[in-house]
C-alpha cells in the first residue's frame, strides 16, 4: 500500500471521474505521441487537447518497437525518436505544457526501467498522474508490478475482449484510475465500425469492476465515440488526434471539440 504521507496522484483521476458522473457527462481521453510531430510543437498540441475539450491526455513515449500500435502511432513514434526524443524530454514537455487535467503516461516497459530506480518519482514530479504499460500484464512482474502500484501513480491496466471474466476481475483489482477496454482485436488504427460484441463485453467487465470502464482501439469520428460513449464511460481517440496533430495545434483542438460536443450531444 502507498503510505498515507504520501500526496497519491491517482486522486486527480478520481475526481475527474468523479465530476463527470455528477454531470452526467461521459470522459474524454485523448492520446498523443510526445515528440510528434516534432518535440518543439508537442507542447501546444497537448494544450490543444485540454482546450477542445478533453478530460484526460494520455501522453505517449515513442518506443522503437510498439508492437500493439498501429502504422500511424508507429510511424508518430519513429518519427519523434529521429528527432531525438527521449523518455526525459517526454517528462519536459509534461512539465512544459502544464495541463489542468489528468495526464497519463502510456509507454512500453523497457524505456520505464531504462529510466533508472527513481524514474517514477521523475514521472509524478513532471506532472503525470497516472501511468499505463502496454506490455506488463497483471501476474507477469509481481515486484515491478508493486513498485508502480506503491508509487502514487496511477496504475491503468489494460483488458482485451477476449478476457474472461475472472481475469477481468484479477486485472481490474490490480488498477486504478479508470480500465482501458480494448475494444477489438490487433492494433490501434483507425476503423469504420463499432464491434458488434462491444457491449456485451462492456456488460461482463461492468460485473468484474467498479472503475470507469473507457474504450479505445478503432474510434476515430464523433459518430463512433458518441455510440460508444453511450455503452462506457468514457472514449479513448489516439490515431484519429495523431493525424490530426501533423496538421497542427489548431487542427487538433478543432477535432478534439468536434468530439467534445459528439458525447455532450452538441454535435
């Protein structure tokens, strides 16, 4: 357990969550892959999330082998680490665009551990409050797993729709913050349709938690994050903000409002 002297940045995620129940309203998470498309601008577009709308931001550590992304998030990231982006220039450009909402960090287990014992304190001081591993499933790393989960972050774990329910329920016991629902199988990208088996797997993952439940992988117009929005509690959108972001800031605060008004009903 986190010492209670410890200030738990989990908390801002909590209260996000917490708001937005009040308000009837359903979360936002945006992704973007810090450095792209070039590090001098990534400070503006995550600013550019927060003012179109977005509820939480999570910010992506290029890594030279994503092997659950996309083309497009694959291409975002070799295009950042051309350029010289590391996992601590990731950290000044939280620290740089300094976000009033919840930012989480998305990245894969070998730059985290490349950043030495005190990468997590490094982490929480730049201003990240939550911090999601691709590629560290619950049970695979139980002490690796404990120093995340004692660090104050935030510990968003991840769960396929191929996950039985038992599973569910050991993965999301193990979190915090909200769970990422992969909502299909293969990698991020852009999709044209919702799966048909998405809200039964909602349904079963609503029996196994009592975290927010937010979808990703595939949703990439206001269309489909209002119809998921209407099953979840909140909707991911990464490769739809990546494209975005290569036309800049302004694009992607145009697009990230267009989602905004989608789940509050405006569009």
């Amino acid at each position: 357990m986190v010492s209670e002297s410890v200030t738990i940045s989990s908390d801002t995620l909590v209260r996000r969550f917490a708001r937005l129940r009040e308000e009837g309203r359903k979360a936002l998470v945006c992704y973007a892959t810090a450095g792209h498309p070039t590090p001098a601008t990534s400070v503006a577009v995550l600013r550019a999330l927060q003012e179109g709308g977005a509820d939480v931001v999570e910010v992506g550590v290029p890594f030279s082998d994503p092997m659950a992304d996309g083309p497009v998030i694959q291409d975002s990231s070799q295009r950042a680490l051309d350029q010289g982006t590391t996992l601590d220039s990731v950290l000044g450009i939280v620290r740089e665009a300094a976000l009033d909402i919840p930012v989480v960090l998305f990245s894969y287990l070998n730059p985290i551990l490349a950043g030495g014992p005190d990468v997590l304190a490094r982490i929480r001081a730049a201003g990240c409050d939550g911090l999601l591993i691709t590629d560290l499933p619950v049970g695979a790393d139980p002490e690796r797993e404990r120093w995340i989960t004692e660090s104050g972050l935030a510990f968003i774990r991840l769960v396929a729709p191929t996950t039985p329910i038992e599973r569910m329920r050991e993965i999301s016991s193990d979190g915090d913050g909200f769970v990422y629902l992969i909502s299909r199988r293969g990698v991020t990208g852009l999709r044209d349709d919702i799966p048909v088996d998405l809200a039964p797997t909602i349904d079963r993952l609503r029996e196994a938690t009592s975290l927010p439940i937010c979808v990703g992988f595939g949703v990439s117009t206001p269309e489909q994050a209002r119809a998921v929005a209407g099953l979840a509690d909140g909707v991911i959108v990464g490769t739809a903000v990546v494209r975005a972001a290569e036309q800049g800031a302004d694009e992607v605060r145009r697009f990230t409002r267009s989602l905004r008004d989608a789940l509050d009903g405006n569009g």
